[in-house]
C-alpha cells in the first residue's frame, strides 16, 4: 500500500490572525514535500486551485524543485484541472518533471469541484463536461506519440504537431480523478485508465461499489495496456493522541468549510457531524496512528486500493502541526498498514 499527501497549499495566518504570504505557502509546500520523502512516504500530490486561501496554482514549478531535493517520492498533480487548461502544455510540463525527477512524474486529471479556473481562463461552465472529455481525449494521445494530428472544438488542430520532451520510460501514468461518479468510473475503466476516487464525506466504505464497477468494466472492455489501480484521497490528520487530533483537527475543519460555506451557500459543520465522519468508518481519517492504520486496512478490505493519500493542511492549521502529522504517517502508520497487509495478503501455500 503506497501512502501520501496532498495538498491545496494551504496559506498560514499571521501573528494579527490576517490571512498570510501566498508566496509562504509555496515554501511550506516545498518543506513538507521534502520531509515525505525523508520519512518514507510514497507519494505527494498538489491539487490546482486559485485562492487566496489556497494558492496552489501552479503544481509543477512547485514539484520540479522538490525534485532536486527528494529521492524517492512520486510527484504528481491532485488534481490538475483539465477543463481549463492546455493539454499540450500539461503534457510538456509533466515530462519535463518526469525527466528532472528521474521517471518519478504522475498526472492525474479531474474537473476540479472549485470552478475558479473558469472565468479565470476564458471557458463557460456550460461546457463543463464536454471541455474535459475533448481535453483528456487530447491528453491521452499526446501521451501515445510524440507526432500528432488532432482536431477538436476547444483548442486550435494540430497537424502533425511534435510534442517534447518525452518520458525516458515511453509514457506518463496518468489518473482519472472523481469525486464518486459511476459515469466517470466508467470513463476510466473505458480508457484503461487507474482511478483516484475522493471521499471527502460520509460513510468511506460506500465508495466499494464503485471500485467493484471499475474492475467489472475494466475486465468487459478489455483494453489492451490498462493500468487498473486504485487510489483514494481523503481529508485527515495524524497526532499521537487520537483525541487531541481530533480536537485540534476539528477547529481547522470547521474553519475551512465555514468559509467555504459562506461562498457556495452551506452552512458551516457542526461537531457532532465531524465526530461522526471522524470516526468509525468515516470519511475523515483523524486519529491516532494506530486508528489510521486500521482504518486504512478496514477500507482496502472494501475496496481493494493501492494507494491512500491525505490532505491535513486545511483551515490554517500550523505548519508544525502539518509536518508533525507528515513524520507520523510515515514513521508510525505506514509500518503498521505494511505489516497488517502483509498478514492479510495470500501465501503459496494458501493460494
């Protein structure tokens, strides 16, 4: 099981309580980037966004310099939205992340819940669905060959266009990214893509269905170079006393879906709510790191993923506590996730 992070480049406040440097929270995403690798994480992905909140806006500047101080750890977008950009440009960023990080370059594409990038770039919300299907089109053939020809509604047509630089290794893995649609499932499937299912709310363990239709739909269409894995990205935090992480988790959690809430008409959540979804089988993975590890078995029990990944910088909450959660889920929950797996998985006498 690969674990990680992810994050939306959550901006610290100030000693006065006023919102802090957008140009800080560049730096803090650089130092946790570098500390998961250190402690022996798998991955770190950066999700798009264009607030002043959360400025992560553009992923791969960011990672192209934690590649020249990590090792080991993928580095990869969570997510890029693909409606809103240029596939070609995308591509090129990518492989040249791949090609500094020595093939340790991941894309994985979504629509994005936040809808900022639209108007910022010059696209309507009413081709919302059609500007991502064209585009991850594009992607994906980019991705085949590095001469192509291709025509669509939303970009100008390439005719026999080189695209460069090229992965060493021939391609890039590319992800679908969805919040839970069957629709998307099925795209995935369909084009023989691995699945990023986020669960951000609710019971985690009704996400199961849907990775069984992905493995349904994967086996009837048959594609011939599939790549069929399964990733879950999911709100949480790690302290080594589960009640303290929950108490400390929570002001921040409220306080990001307060604001949140003020934008797009929800009201803000109340603790008995966040308790529930914290705990148990949740989709909020707060706790100790022994209730994380069990959780994270409990939930590849149901669905079968590979990899697990968190975001825990939300709502402010300090970069210490930030980097102190990172160390744990390294140090302390990815050898009880190891070794709990190890006990689960079949030997040959067994198979």
């Amino acid at each position: 099981m690969e674990l990680g992070v992810y994050s939306f480049g959550d901006v610290q406040r100030d000693t006065d309580g006023a919102l802090g440097s957008t140009a800080q929270a560049q730096r803090n995403l650089l130092e946790a980037i570098r500390l998961a690798d250190e402690v022996g994480l798998d991955y770190f992905g950066i999700g798009e966004h264009h607030t002043h909140e959360m400025p992560a806006s553009a992923a791969t500047v960011v990672l192209g310099a934690a590649a020249s101080v990590t090792k080991n750890i993928i580095l990869g977008s969570a997510v890029t939205v693909l409606s809103t950009d240029d596939p070609v440009r995308v591509y090129q960023q990518f492989a040249t992340l791949d090609a500094l990080s020595n093939g340790r370059a991941e894309i994985t594409a979504g629509r994005g819940s936040s809808t900022e990038s639209f108007p910022l770039f010059g696209h309507s919300l009413n081709d919302y669905d059609d500007l991502y299907a064209e585009k991850l089109d594009l992607l994906l053939k980019l991705n085949e060959t590095p001469r192509i020809t291709w025509e669509g509604r939303f970009r100008p047509a390439l005719d026999d266009a080189l695209v460069v630089p090229r992965p060493d290794r021939g391609h890039l893995p590319i992800w679908l990214a969805t919040g839970g649609n069957p629709n998307s499932t099925v795209r995935a499937a369909v084009a023989g893509l691995p699945i990023s299912y986020a669960i951000i709310g609710g019971p985690a363990e009704r996400f199961g269905p849907l990775a069984d239709l992905y493995r349904r739909a994967v086996e009837q269409v048959a594609h011939p170079n599939a790549q069929t894995r399964i990733s879950v990205a999911s709100p949480g935090f790690v302290g080594n006393d589960a009640q303290a992480a929950k108490d400390l988790w929570w002001k921040h959690y409220h306080e990001a879906f307060r604001a949140l809430g003020e934008i797009r008409g929800f009201p803000a959540p109340q603790r008995a709510g966040f308790d529930r979804d914290a705990n148990g089988g949740g989709a909020l993975f707060v706790g100790s790191p022994e209730e994380i590890a069990e959780r994270i078995v409990a939930l590849h029990g149901v669905m079968g993923h590979d990899r697990h990944f968190f975001q825990m910088d939300l709502g402010q909450l300090p970069q210490k506590d930030f980097l102190g959660a990172i160390e744990l889920l390294g140090t302390k929950v990815k050898p009880l996730v190891d070794a709990a797996l190890a006990e689960k998985a079949p030997t040959s006498e067994t198979v």
